[in-house]
C-alpha cells in the first residue's frame, strides 16, 4: 500500500495534507497457496470500487505465475486531525484513486 500511494499521490502524507486520513475498516484474505519466508512474489493492487468515504481494493499475490493469496481492504476517509469522524473524500483524492 506504501507503494500505491507513493503512486498515485505522491506518497501518502498527501493525504493528511488533504485534510484526511485513511484507516483499515475491513480486511479479507484467502489463502490458496503457501508462500515460504523469502520466496519471491508478486503483490498487485488495485482499486476495485470508490464511494463518497471510502475506497475498496483488490489484492493478489502469485509466485511464478500462481495465486497464492488474494484478499480486499476498504479503507474509509476520516479527518485527519482527530481521525474521529468519517468525512468525503477531497476531489483530488478521487481523482487520483480514478474516480
């Protein structure tokens, strides 16, 4: 995820500076495969679905072509100075997540 918003936005203190934070509201993940300390994997990431307040990825992880993992996250937009009340995502923010 350190990654994706490096991306997408500049890395993610372009959030705070926004006005807003992300936090985890849910996480799933299923597990297909075993994957070894130290094996080499690829991680892909990508938006599945953006609402007013929150934005939901789809994530996999496969070893030389096979899925091992895949899971969501869905992260909900909360003010970035108490981080205690769910509030709409800024237009750049949106837009940046491809909105």
């Amino acid at each position: 995820m350190t990654e994706f918003w490096r991306e997408a936005m500049g890395g993610y203190q372009a959030l705070p500076a926004a006005g807003i934070e992300f936090v985890v509201a849910e996480a799933t993940i299923r597990y297909r495969a075993p994957l070894r300390f130290d094996e080499l994997c690829e991680v892909s990431i990508d938006v599945a679905q953006v609402g007013t307040s929150s934005v939901n990825f789809a994530m996999a992880i496969d070893r030389d072509g096979t899925r091992v993992s895949e899971g969501t996250l869905r992260y909900v937009a909360v003010n970035a100075d108490g981080l205690s009340q769910v509030v709409p995502m800024p237009g750049p923010v949106r837009a940046a997540l491809g909105a």
